[in-house]
C-alpha cells in the first residue's frame, strides 16, 4: 500500500482506498447510511486480511474520511453524508472522487 510516495500521497491514496474496499462496501452491505465501529473494524479486518496489509496502514482511513466531510460520527455511529443516500439507495458503485465531488459542488 505505502510506497515511495510522499506522506500526503500516501494518505491521499489509503483514504481512497478505506473508502473503496471498506466504507462504501460496508454501506451496501448493511443497506443503510449508518454503520457502527464495530461493523467497520470486522469489514477492515477482513480487507485487510484480504489484501496483506496492516491494519497500521489504514488506521487513520476512518478519521481522515471524517476530515473531508464524506462521513461523520455521533456517538458510536458513523453516517455518510445526505448527499450520497440517493447513490446508497440505488445501490450504486461510488468511488471517492465521486463522492467528493457530489458533498463539494452540489
């Protein structure tokens, strides 16, 4: 996952990839906008498992996905942004520019 690439690259890169393999998977999967921490460490845990890699790795995914507005967190939940639960709804393949762009620009 981390390569010779710089520290903002590389969190850049492991945030999209926590979105692509883990949040919005874990979305679908639980078919609503809402999933607790408990749901996220067992989907992680198993990408992880998965992939080969740290769970060290992807340790600040969920934080710096929070950062950026795509989720937030009350009490032990975290929710994705309204704007994306039309996409949750259709069942829809959102990749993380995707979903940046629809929380920015609408």
């Amino acid at each position: 996952m981390l390569s010779e690439k710089g520290k903002y690259a590389s969190a850049t890169e492991n945030r999209r990839f926590v979105w692509k393999e883990i949040v919005w998977p874990l979305i679908i999967e639980v078919n609503d906008a809402e999933f607790t921490l408990l749901q996220y460490q067992k989907k992680r845990d198993k990408v992880c498992e998965e992939y080969g890699i740290s769970v060290n790795i992807l340790s600040r995914g969920l934080a710096s996905l929070i950062q950026r507005g795509l989720l937030y967190k009350e009490r032990q939940s975290y929710f994705i942004h309204f704007r994306l639960i039309p996409y949750m709804r259709l069942k829809a393949e959102v990749d993380y520019g995707t979903a940046l762009h629809e929380i920015k620009i609408r």
